[in-house]
C-alpha cells in the first residue's frame, strides 16, 4: 500500500537517479556493475541496464529474489570477485 511517506521518497531517490542527472548514455572506459531485483520501483532494471550499457566493460547482475539473505550473499561475493578481476 502506497502513502504519503512512500512518495516522498520515490521522489527524493529520483534525484539520485543517473538518468535524470544525464550522466548516461555516453560510453566511457570506468567498468561499471549494476545489480537489481525484479519489479524494485526504487532501482528498475531499465536504469541498471542503462547504466552497464554506458560503460565499454559493464556489468548487469540480477539478484533473485528468494530466498533473500542467500541471494544476497550471493551476489556480493560475486560482486567481490568482479571487483578483485579489475583490481588486480
């Protein structure tokens, strides 16, 4: 259920959003990686997409919903090991 409070902040995260800002849409040579779950209003897997298609080595990771904390684990450790290929 949607109130007050939820439309706030669906207002106040927009702001942040890299799409509104115009910072997408030029390729650049920064890997970028972008993880979303399905239907997330805060984070929708067109601005991820957006994103990894913005850089010449991007990343778009979808993170399964449930079981939620296995998941998640999951993609930080993969997320980690992405990070650790380009560092290293």
């Amino acid at each position: 259920m949607h109130d007050a409070s939820d439309e706030a902040l669906r207002v106040e995260l927009n702001r942040y959003s890299l799409k509104v800002q115009g910072l997408l849409g030029r390729r650049c040579p920064t890997p970028m990686l972008s993880g979303f779950w399905k239907n997330d209003p805060f984070s929708p897997e067109e601005e991820s997409r957006l994103i990894t298609s913005s850089s010449s080595d991007g990343k778009l990771l979808e993170i399964p919903f449930n079981p939620v904390y296995r998941n998640f684990d999951n993609a930080l450790q993969e997320i980690t090991r992405w990070i650790e290929k380009r560092l290293c």
